[in-house]
C-alpha cells in the first residue's frame, strides 16, 4: 500500500484528497500538512468525512515538520496540494521531499476534477486578488438577463469545524453568522448574497454539488468562483481566466498560473484603467504565448466611494483584502486608488500602529507596504484588526474589502466604503461569450 502525505491550506488538499484517495484502497493518505494560513496544523480531518478507510481521521501537521513526517511515517509519496506559489518555491519544496525519500507528485486537473450534470462556468485567475469574485458577478448578470438561474459554489476556507462545514449553503447575511464566518470567508460570499445570489462551500465538494445541483431556488448553471489561482474543482464548460497587469509576468511564475491560463476559454486582463500600459502589453503578449486561441476581454474594475468627503483632503487609513496583499504580494488596490482618485492629503502608514497578529503579519510580509490587511482568520486577528485601526493616527478609514467591515468589528473612526466591479472595454464583451455558451447548451 501506497503511503501518501498530502501537502496543502486548508482546501485543495482536502478535495484531491477526498476525489483522489479517499476510495483508493492502494493507497493510505497517513498525514496532511498546512501552510499560508495560520492556526490550520494540529488539527484532525476527521473520521467521518476521510470515510471508513480512517477510523481514526487523519493527522493535520505543519508543513515545517515536513522531511520528519516522511521518515516517521515511511511515506512513499508526497502530493503538493495548494496554490498562488512560485514555481521555484514548489520545485525547492520537491528537493526537500525527493532528499528525503519520497517522489513528489502534482495531481493534474482531470484528477481531481468532478463533473456535474448542470453545465459548469468556472471562474479562476492567475493570481489571488485579480478580480475573479467581481468577473463572476458580471458573468451571473449576463445569466440572469437570459432568465437563468446560476448557483454559485466557491472555492474552500474551511478553518473551523470541519465536519460542521461539510456543506454549507449562504442565502442570507444571517448565514454568515450561522457558519461563524472568518472575514476570509465574509469577502468571498458577502458580495455574491447582496446581490441576491445563493453560494455554496465546504469541505466535500462532490456533496456540495449534488445539493447545488438541486438548490431549492432552481440552478440552470453551476458557476465556480475560484481561489487564488487555482485549477477549478468542477469540469469546466466555460473557462474565464483572469490576469492583473498590476502584477506582469505573474501569470508566467506562480503555480498553478500557467495551467489555469492554458486551460482558459476566455482570458480577461483586468484593472486596464489604472496599470501602466508597458504592462498590460506584457499581459497581453504572454497570454499569446500560452493560450492564442483564447478570446481576450479588456475590462476595468469601477471603483465607487460611499462617501468623497471621508476622502477628500483627509489623511487616510487605507484598509484592503488580506490575502491579496500578504500571500498576493499585491502592493495597491482599490482603496489606495480611490485615496489618489478622490484627493486623500496622505495615506497613513499603518505599520507603527499595528498589534498582535497585525504585527506578526508585517513581520511575516515585510513586503505589504502602507495598507492595512483585514485579516480576520481568527476572532483574536479581528480585535487586533479593531486595535490597529483604533490606534492610527488618521483622520478617517477607506475600508476597500469586499464587505462592510464596520458591521464586523468596531472602527472608531469616520468611514467609507470603496466598491468595485467588473467592466468590459469594447468588444468582445461577457455577454457576446455568454449568448455564445448557452447556444452551445441548448439553454
């Protein structure tokens, strides 16, 4: 028998996992490892999702004890299972497992990929932070001008209890509280329930579609709205992918980038209203090298402010999406645009003021800059959020996540919201794509 440790986040390990091993009687998947988010390792995938085959669930480690896990438990292979990294950082981390004894393994997308009886739209990027979630809501729009209905599956963040998170199905903000969602998970399924969309996520993923496929609002379409740049977990009849000319050449040197570009139906270069246009060429010419038959949309993400005099002459706290900017490396976003658009006299530093977890994410991301990133993975990571905001010296708050964040947690000072959403520039457009996928659905 086969022994396996599965390398991953708190996700995709979880799915190859569950599509991959968890019938395979040839192999023993004997330990999982965690890395790029905090507080996931010492826990257990239990009993009652790994299936009989783990009487005794299996062990979560971290991904430091690595080459120790390989000898103890006599591991044949190890299956690196998560997203949004180097190249060059997978390819060091398959030194490390082959010096220590193991073959080092990447389970292409037709393995772990699961089919569903609905026609399947997927949207994924090739680096977290693009604008997949606002692509997504573009792309259900167009659906529903058609009269279809679209149930949205998301990729997983499951941090809490697993078993209890097994399926999960968010209709309301209500829901929200109901799952005891991370702020992670808020940025993802907020902007989809406000627009009236039903979204689904979890653990098991081929539970999740069976109850998607026959949500109770009806679904005429599976729509997949990737993380990071991850490969869909569903088989695509449309793929989007989109790129961010903020970040050129990304798309070329963060796994899985290149497969999810390669894969693409449609490649959407994002953000061309405020990246410089050296960079958008650059875009623009490696999605010809990799993908030419692709159909190429131009878009701009609109920005909106609630409130320009929050802005407007003030010294500004800038607040954006935490992941984007920590493991994304992304070094502006909408709310450090709106700050220039809208006349903020300064953006604050918020790194003197930060606290606790805060600190140890500057620490851990020296790289970050002057936003602060709302991370919120534990109840601890949002009053150190709270605290941190409480503790700048600045005359107001742009709060450019994906949620209200006021509704979260406190922020003692004048606040504004910045929106965004997905635009297309000319022609071809998303509905031109979309009219073309449902004539080839018979939909």
């Amino acid at each position: 028998m086969k022994r396996i440790i599965i390398i991953g986040a708190a996700g995709r390990d979880f799915h190859n996992f569950n599509v991959r091993y968890r019938r395979d009687s040839s192999c023993k998947v004997v330990a999982f490892t965690a890395a790029q988010i905090p507080d996931i390792a010492g826990r257990q995938y239990p009993k009652e999702l790994a299936g009989d085959a783990y009487p005794n669930g299996i062990p979560i480690f971290h991904q430091d004890e690595l080459e120790e896990l390989i000898k103890k438990y006599d591991v044949d292979e190890c299956v690196f299972s998560y997203s949004d990294i180097k190249y060059s950082y997978v390819m060091t981390l398959s030194t490390r497992v082959n010096a220590a004894g193991a073959a080092f393994t990447l389970l292409s997308p037709k393995q772990t990929m699961v089919a569903s009886k609905k026609p399947v739209i997927a949207v994924g990027a090739v680096r977290t932070g693009c604008g997949k979630s606002q692509t997504s809501r573009r792309v259900i729009e167009a659906l529903n001008k058609r009269g279809l209905k679209a149930i949205v599956v998301r990729h997983p963040m499951p941090y809490g209890d697993l078993n209890a998170q097994k399926v999960q199905r968010f209709a309301s903000l209500e829901d929200l509280q109901k799952h005891n969602c991370t702020i992670e998970e808020m940025e993802e399924y907020e902007p989809h329930i406000t627009s009236g969309n039903v979204v689904y996520a979890g653990v098991d993923y081929e539970a999740i579609l069976e109850q998607a496929e026959n949500d109770p609002n009806g679904c005429d379409v599976i729509l997949w709205d990737g993380g990071n740049n991850d490969t869909p977990f569903y088989k695509p009849d449309l793929m989007i992918t989109v790129t961010d000319p903020h970040r050129p050449g990304h798309e070329m040197s963060y796994y899985p980038s290149k497969v999810t570009l390669r894969m693409a139906d449609v490649v959407v270069i994002n953000k061309i209203d405020s990246a410089d246009f050296e960079n958008i060429q650059i875009v623009r010419k490696n999605i010809a090298q990799l993908n030419p038959d692709a159909v190429v949309i131009d878009a701009v993400s609109t920005i909106k402010a609630d409130c320009l005099e929050t802005i407007k002459g003030k010294r500004v706290l800038v607040v954006e999406d935490g992941p984007t900017l920590t493991h994304g490396e992304m070094k502006i976003g909408a709310g450090v645009i709106a700050a220039k658009r809208y006349g903020a006299a300064e953006i604050v530093d918020p790194r003197e003021y930060a606290v606790g977890k805060l600190r140890e994410t500057y620490e851990e991301y020296p790289d970050i800059g002057e936003v602060l990133p709302a991370m919120g993975y534990g109840k601890q990571q949002m009053k150190d959020l709270s605290k941190t905001i409480e503790n700048a010296n600045c005359d107001s708050v742009i709060v450019a996540t994906p949620i209200d964040l006021a509704r979260i947690i406190e922020i003692n000072k004048p606040n504004t919201r910045v929106t965004y959403a997905l635009q297309e520039i000319g022609e071809p457009c998303m509905d031109e794509v979309i009219e073309d996928f449902l004539k080839k659905q018979g939909l």
